[in-house]
C-alpha cells in the first residue's frame, strides 16, 4: 500500500516526513549543481509504513556525487536505485526505511 506524506495519520512520523521533503527541497540545489535532479517532476510515497521512497523522473544523467549529496541530505541510512525511464531519461529512486529510532 503506498500512500502520500499527507494521508499518513501517526503525527511523529508525518512531521518526520515533512522534514525530510523540506530538506530535500531546500538543500537539493546545492548538491545538484548541474540540475540533473532540480525542476524534475519528483514523487513522494510511503510504502506499507515502512519506506519512504522519494522517485525523480525525467534525469537525462546522474552523478555519484549526486548521489551521495542526496543521501546527506536525507541524513540516514538509505538506498538509491537508477533505472532507465525511456532511451534518454532515468528513474532516480531513494528508499528510505521508516524504522522507528
């Protein structure tokens, strides 16, 4: 089941959630200087409350060091997938597990 930020009732966690998009946003045009990932469209879900998964669509390319500033800003343990959308673009998936500290 995967749900928006929004829709997830526990308080603690959709305020974990808020503060973790609004570094994303925030802090995305300093470790994206080329604006490989800045302006893409970008989705936000909570998968069975036990991810979060952040997808940017429509990369045209993606560096390491791209990645890696990401996952700074997300500021825990996370994965990033990269897989192609079509012969040009990228998925570019961050999941990030919601356990509880």
């Amino acid at each position: 089941m995967a749900d928006t930020p929004d829709a997830v009732r526990d308080p603690d966690l959709r305020r974990r959630l808020t503060t973790l998009q609004e570094r994303l946003e925030v802090g995305l045009p300093e470790v994206d200087p080329h604006r490989r990932l800045v302006g893409r469209p970008v989705q936000y879900r909570v998968i069975s409350g036990q991810t979060f998964e952040v997808v940017y669509r429509e990369v045209p390319s993606i560096d390491e060091a791209e990645v890696l500033g990401v996952k700074r800003l997300i500021g825990q343990e996370c994965f990033c997938r990269v897989a192609p959308q079509t012969a040009e673009t990228l998925l570019v998936r961050f999941v990030v597990p919601l356990t509880r500290d």
